[in-house]
C-alpha cells in the first residue's frame, strides 16, 4: 500500500476515535434523574373495575389522539391505558406484538430519534409469543384491569422519554443498563405513573397477580427476588394508593 493511503485510513480511523470519545463524553455530560417527574395530586380518576363496562370506543379513540397503534386483540385496555394520559395526545405511539423480548418493554424507533422531538415514534412490545418462558405474566394471560395496569406502566416510560433530549436518552440507557440502583429507582417511579393517572387500582391488580395469582405463584417463588427489587409490590401500591390520595 502507499505510503499516502495509509496515512489517509490512519486519519480516517483517528479521526472516528475522536468523534466517539467527544460523543461519549458528551453523553456522559448529560444530567438525567432516575425519577419520573411525578406531579402532586392524582390527574385523572376511573373506577376501581374497569372490566366489565362498556365503552365507547370512537370517543377513546378521539380522546387518545392520532398516531396510536393499537395491539390487535387489546384495543380497549390499550385505547383505555392511553386515554389517562393526555399529555401523550399528539405524540406518536405504536403498542405492537412480538415474538420476542422482555413480557413488555418500551422502546422507540431507532432512527426516530434522529429527527425532531414531535416526529420521534415510541414503541410498546408486547411478547406474544407461543410457549414462552413469561407464559402467565404476558398480556394475554392478565385479566383485563392488569392488562390496563401494566400498559399504563409502559405509557409512563414513554412520557418520560418524551421529556429527555437524544442525548439523554442515550445517558439514559446507560445508567439503566450499568446501574441496579438507577434501574430500581426509575421501575418503582415508573409504577407510580398509573397511580397518578387515575389507574393505581389497576396496576395494583397486575402487581398482585404476577405475585399471587395461582399461575404465577411458582413463577414467583423463583423470581420473586428480581421483581421486587425492581418494582413495587402489591403492598407497596397500595400504601402508595392511600398516600396519594390522601394528599
Ligand atoms: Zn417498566
């Protein structure tokens, strides 16, 4: 090779180095909290059961906003999920199934955070998969109060993100990923959006069920240490119920 090619791809290979030492230090710059920025009193209100009752779907379709996919089979739990968050009105949100991944988890899509904050396009992924080693804590397996819980769970997530640069989404999967503390930290808070938003009955259901209900019980005994140390437990959302609406 000559000389001057060679010097060329040093450059170029230097020079990539760089950018990725300044991105990752600007990154590392960044100031993200743990905490959602959780409001004083509780938003919106709904009944204990929501199973059951009838809705009226075009209205919570009009009051959840455009650009919402819906998951196939769970259209009212999620369009109910969604519509104690007004906040997330004009914001692009897609709840899809999987074959794949965590029971749920929310995500974005990669190359939407490269654009402008309103055009970024947020994912819920549902795993629907046949056989899974989640069978009993999957949606489908949720009575429909949990199932309307653990969406209001995820809504959260995605408000919070939506508040964050790209930048600190980045230093945001980072903390999440390398820290236990941060981790917990931002689980817990994450538990307390539905209580906010109207849903704490809701969320306490999905908390007892993936302790207690029968399905899970063996489920739990196995993994009960990571749950609970990354979530609230049905007790704890309950005494959070109570504190908050005694406020
Ligand atoms: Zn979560």
């Amino acid at each position: 090779m000559k000389k001057e090619a060679k010097k060329t791809i040093r450059f170029f290979f230097l020079g990539m180095l760089g950018t990725v030492v300044i991105i990752s230090m600007i990154v590392l710059a960044q100031d993200v909290v743990a905490d959602q920025n959780l409001p004083d009193h509780v938003l919106v209100h709904f009944p204990d059961t929501l199973s059951g009752k009838n809705f009226n779907r075009d209205s919570l379709i009009y009051t959840v906003g455009p650009n919402k996919g819906l998951p196939e089979g769970y259209e009212e739990a999620a369009l109910l999920a969604l519509s104690a968050y007004p906040e997330l009105r004009t914001v692009k949100v897609n709840m899809v199934l999987t074959q794949s991944g965590a029971p749920m988890e929310s995500n974005f899509r990669f190359w939407s955070l490269f654009g402008s904050r309103a055009e970024r396009i947020y994912e819920i992924r549902l795993n629907d998969a046949d056989h899974s080693i989640f069978d009993g804590i999957l949606l489908r397996d949720l009575p429909f109060d949990a199932q309307v819980g653990i969406l209001a769970h995820e809504l959260g997530h995605v408000v919070y993100y939506h508040q964050l640069s790209t930048l600190q989404i980045a230093k945001w999967g980072l903390m999440y990923l390398t820290s236990l503390g941060f981790r917990a930290t931002h689980e817990k808070s994450t538990d307390l959006m539905p209580v906010y938003h109207g849903l704490g009955s809701q969320i306490y259901q999905y908390a007892w069920f993936v302790r207690h209900a029968d399905v899970n019980r063996e489920m739990y005994q196995k993994w009960g240490g990571f749950l609970d140390r990354f979530y609230l437990t049905d007790k704890e959302i309950m005494e959070e119920i109570k504190r908050i609406s005694s406020k």
